[in-house]
C-alpha cells in the first residue's frame, strides 16, 4: 500500500485546494484504500462508494438507468458518470467534491456481460474537465483490480498535471 | 488480499441468502475490497459507502448528526448506526441490504479528537441481531487498518455463526 501516485496525487489536489471523491466498481474499494494509505488523506478525501451492484451505480451515484440497461455496467459513459455522481454523492453541505474518480469494468473469472475480462474504464473529472479511458489488462482477478487502482491513480494524476 | 475470512464470510452469507453492505471509515475501502476479492462476491456483495469525512457519515449513512457532534465519529453508537445506514444506502429497489458491517477509529499518526491511535469500533447489523466491538490496536497506520479489516470479518463471521 501507499504507492508514490498516491501521495502525488494528494499533494497535487492539496496544492489546489480540492476535495476527492472516489467511485468503484471492479476495484471494490482498493482505489480508495489506497489513497487513505496516504498519511494526511483526510485533509482531501471526502468519502467513497463502492457501487458494486448494477442498480446501486444509478440509485447511489445517479448512473442513468437506462443507459445501465442498454450497455450494462462497463462504458465509457458509466464510468463518466460514476466519476460525476460521486462528488454530488460525498458532497458535504450541497458542495459537491471537486474532483471525481471512478473505475468500472471486469476482474473475472467470470464475465456476466460478455465482454473480455480486463476491460476496464476510468473516469476522471475535475471542475474544468472530464475524462474517460479505456484499458485491456491481462492476468487475475486480484492483478486486474490492482492494475485498475494503479491507472486510476495514473488518470487523475495526468488530469492534475494539465 | 482474499484472507480465508473472506471467503468464510461470504460462504456463510449466500447459504442464508442475505446480502451485504460495507461502511468505513478508518479503514477507507480496505474492507470491501478484501471481500471483493473473493471470486463470486457480486452474489452477496451490493456495495459499500467510504465515509472518510465525518458529515459524511451524516449525509450518506444517516448517523444522526447530533451524536457525531457531541461525540465525534469514534464511538461505538456511530459504528452501529453505520452499520445499519449502509443496509438502506445500497438498497436496491427499496429492499435493503440484509447485512451491515462498518468500521471506525483511529489510525493515526494524528488522533484529531484526542482518542488514542488505535482505538476502533466495528458494528455489524443483521436481520436477527446487533453488536459493536471495540478494539485498541497498536502499530503503524497500516497495521492498525488491516487489523481493523480482520476485526471485522471476524465480528461478521461470529455473527453469522450464532
């Protein structure tokens, strides 16, 4: 635990002066954890939450339904939209986290949609952009989760650099 | 990551039917990925809330306001109300979750309330009972975290073995 992109990533939303809110699914909580690894976390870490149902992704989040219906739960747009719902979510007040991170997509073994194993979908927003990306990584389960925290990590640090 | 607790607790949950939902706090998403590690946790699993900022706790899990004031979030009425909030946030359909685990405490290095690092409640709600656990654990940040994670699968594993 507490990899370098997390303490980078806590210093560069610090130096700003933004809050974070973090949204899971295939992860299931280890984006998050990994961040609270980080010494200092609560000075910008709101909360998180792991949507690991379907359903929970729309009722917590506010993922439009029907586009859960439609393309299921790993998209691009999910994820854009996790990473959005999210900050509403841990919200403190009505103030909205600033900066939103979601992952989405499949650790195996077993892939109930369909899709490949491995696919996995990062969304990133901040209050002047958004992002999402798309990954195919190989391996296990726990290698396909952890490589899903790590390019997390790597998205918002990326989106923090710009 | 995927302690045989894990697989214990989910095994002991799908034979019931009962599902499961995760609040944190100290513990930050540690909790819910370790039982997301375990192949065929979306059977049992809906989600989990990381409830990291202390109105956070308020505002997503419904710990009463009040108590968190006069008490701060390291108290075991907290870790129950937790517990029994996260059952209705990741609820689906307005069904919720029959299960709910939660954590919070202290991990350190700072103790901001003037509790002692270390100190942790862990609550489990199910349909037929309830109970919080306190715990002083000793070591480093991610020490007492991991402890904490292992308090709770345990406490849930006891639970569900009465």
């Amino acid at each position: 635990m507490n990899e370098p992109d997390a303490d980078a990533v806590l210093s560069a939303l610090k130096q700003r002066g933004w809050t974070l809110g973090v949204a899971e699914s295939l992860t299931g909580g280890a984006l998050c954890a990994e961040i609270v690894s980080v010494p200092g976390a609560s000075a910008v870490l709101l909360g998180g939450v792991v949507a690991y149902a379907t359903p929970v992704k729309a009722s917590v989040l506010g993922v439009d339904a029907d586009l859960l219906a439609v393309y299921g739960p790993v998209h691009p747009q999910v994820a854009l939209q996790m990473a959005e719902g999210v900050r509403g979510a841990v919200g403190i007040d009505g103030v909205p986290a600033d900066v939103g991170v979601s992952t989405t997509g499949i650790a195996g073994p077993d892939s109930p949609d369909g899709q490949q194993v491995g696919t996995v979908h990062v969304g990133v927003v901040t209050p002047t952009a958004s992002r999402t990306t798309e990954f195919h990584f190989t391996g296990e389960r726990d290698s396909i989760r952890l490589q899903a925290v790590a390019a997390a990590l790597d998205g918002l640090l990326e989106m923090l650099s710009e």
